[in-house]
C-alpha cells in the first residue's frame, strides 16, 4: 500500500489539515510559529504533530524526516502575505523579502525536500506580486506541473464568500482543481441559523466559544437600527459616526452591517466578532457574531476545540485563529483535487 505523507506549514488552527485528513489525506505534522495554534491543531487532528518553530529556521533535513519514509509526500501551506499582517509582523519582515519573505522560505523547502504535490492557499491579489511568479517559476524549474487560479470558497461548501488564490502543483503530470461541488451557496441560515440565542456579551452556558462581543450603548442603539444587508447609512442621523460623514468615510459603506440570513456570509477576517469592523452583525439578533458562529462560517464543524475546558476564551487570539483559516470544506475540496491527482499516477 501506497505511504502518503503531508507537512501543513504555516497550519494555523488546522483547518487546511483538517480538511485534509476528513478526505483519508495523512498529515504527520504542521508548522506554525504562533503557540496558541498548538491546541486546536493537536486537538482536532489525530495523529499530526503540531511544530513550533519560525519557517525560516525549518532545515529541508527537517522537513525530510517529518515526511519519513513515504512513497508519496505533500507540501501545503498558506503562506501569509500581506504586509502589515500579524504574521508579517511577527516575522518581523521587512524589505523586499520582508513583505514576502515567507513564500521565497515555502520555496526554499519545496526546492530541498522536493515533494510530489505542492499546493498553496492564499489572498487573490497575491498574483499581482512578483514573489507569486517567482514561487510558480522556480517550481516549473524544478520540473512541476503547475496549475493556479482565483476559487469561489462557497462553490466548494464553504458559506460565505471567500475567494482564494488555489495552486497546486505535481512532479507527475498536469493537476488541478476539482469542478466545484455546490451549485447553490450554503446560506447564513443554513449554517448557524440553528444556533442558540445570544445577546451581546452573553456567553453560552455549554460551549464556550458561542460568546459575542460586548456592546456599548450607542452600538447597540445602531445594531437596533440596521438592517441585513443594509450599512450604516440606514441610521438616524444621530447615530452615524463623524468619521462617516466626512467626504472620505463615505467610501466605506461594508463597516456596522448585519449579515443576510438567505445569503452566503461576508468573508470572515481577524475582527470578525466585531459589529464595526465589517458586516458581522447578526442577521436576526442585536449583537456581532460569535466566535463560534464565526468558526462555522469558516466550515469548521461545530465541536472543533479552540481552547482547552479550563482555557481563556481571547476574542484576539481566537479571531486571529479562525479567520486567518484556511476554510475546512475548501481544504476538502483541495484535498479531493489531490486525491484524484494521486489516483491517475497509481493506475499508470
């Protein structure tokens, strides 16, 4: 029988793992500098061993011996591009090579270790940079097939609407991205509409992670006053914040909005659990979602443990987890693309 082996870096919380092992994909270990990643990842993902360490200071013998003895190994990963992220800042990265010095490290281990399949997740406008081309060239160097392009999460199971960058690339021939499996969007309501009610700052009593943010009072006064789909300019003139008023505010009309029940969710970011940082109302109830509303959205399945029982539940720490996530059902779906890939070599 066939060994199969994937190294996940950059793995975050685990949701590209996760999807990964949900499609029979064995994932021995992930990679990721942020301590607070080690629990849901080594948690939620029986048999991979999460790594703490700065990419950068990961050896290809390193990464050689995590994949063992495999007949066929994976090399995934979400390099985290943008600029002023937490991870750029963490990685303290500067220069050229600071803005997007993780994916030139993604590169510097696919060019030691040399696995079978790479693939790679990431914002769509990473395309525009020429740390993409540079990754796609040096790959095609080395002898890969590559195939890459702009995916629609909610076309794969995801609800919300995420578009990502998708590469995947094989030492064995051309690959690529499965036909979308959901013709229809899964909808806000479908996804968390069986949830319990919540009020702003109110914690569920049986799961920790269903907790939304506090509310001021004029903030509640403005989520009374929105509607779904709606923005901030459905208020009373009194509640609009003088930053809106201004010429230059008027261009942001996507802050202090409520979600759509019948519609797919906005994309989830770090802030997600915060009325004003984006359309992250609740379609129904006054208040922004919950982290664990939020996690759902991002298709982790509902019992996904972020933290430990006795664990600080950190609408930071844990924003920064879910929304930084690769969405588990996309992770399906490259996990499927691979599989089907792999399949085509076994009968040559």
């Amino acid at each position: 029988m066939t060994k199969i082996a994937c190294v996940d870096l950059f793995c975050g919380a685990g949701g590209l793992t996760h999807g990964f092992i949900l499609e029979g994909v064995p994932v021995v270990a992930g990679i990721d500098l942020d301590p607070a990643c080690r629990f849901p990842y080594e948690e939620n993902n029986d048999q991979a061993r999460f790594v703490e360490r700065d990419i950068s200071k990961v050896t290809t013998a390193e990464l050689k011996d995590l994949f063992g003895g495999s007949d066929l190994t994976i090399l995934a990963g979400c390099a985290p591009c943008q600029p002023f992220s937490t991870y750029a800042q963490r990685y303290e990265l500067d220069g050229k090579d600071g803005k997007w010095g993780l994916l030139y490290q993604f590169a510097r281990l696919a060019k030691g270790s040399m696995p079978d399949v790479i693939t790679m997740e990431n914002v769509p406008t990473v395309a525009k940079h020429e740390v993409f081309h540079d990754f796609v060239d040096t790959l095609k160097r080395l002898g890969y097939k590559v195939w890459f392009d702009v995916v629609d999460s909610s076309r794969y199971g995801v609800p919300q609407m995420r578009r990502r960058m998708v590469l995947l690339a094989s030492k064995h021939g051309d690959i690529g991205m499965i036909a979308p499996t959901h013709e229809k969007p899964q909808t806000v309501r479908q996804a968390i509409g069986h949830l319990r009610p919540l009020h702003a700052g109110e914690s569920a009593p049986r799961d920790k992670l269903h907790v939304a943010s506090a509310l001021s009072e004029r903030n509640l006064k403005r989520i009374k006053a929105s509607k779904p789909g709606g923005t901030w300019r459905d208020w009373p003139d009194d509640l609009i914040a003088d930053c809106h008023r201004a010429e230059s505010g008027r261009t942001y009309p996507g802050v202090y909005g409520r979600m759509e029940w019948d519609k797919p969710a906005p994309t989830m970011t770090t802030q997600c659990y915060g009325f004003g940082n984006g359309r992250f109302g609740h379609p129904e109830q006054d208040r922004a979602i919950s982290l664990r509303e939020a996690a759902i959205l991002q298709s982790f399945p509902r019992n996904y443990a972020f933290v430990p029982r006795d664990g600080e539940v950190s609408f930071t720490v844990l924003g920064r987890l879910i929304g930084n996530a690769v969405p588990v059902n996309l992770g399906r779906a490259i996990a499927r693309s691979i599989n089907q890939h792999l399949a085509t070599i076994a009968t040559r």
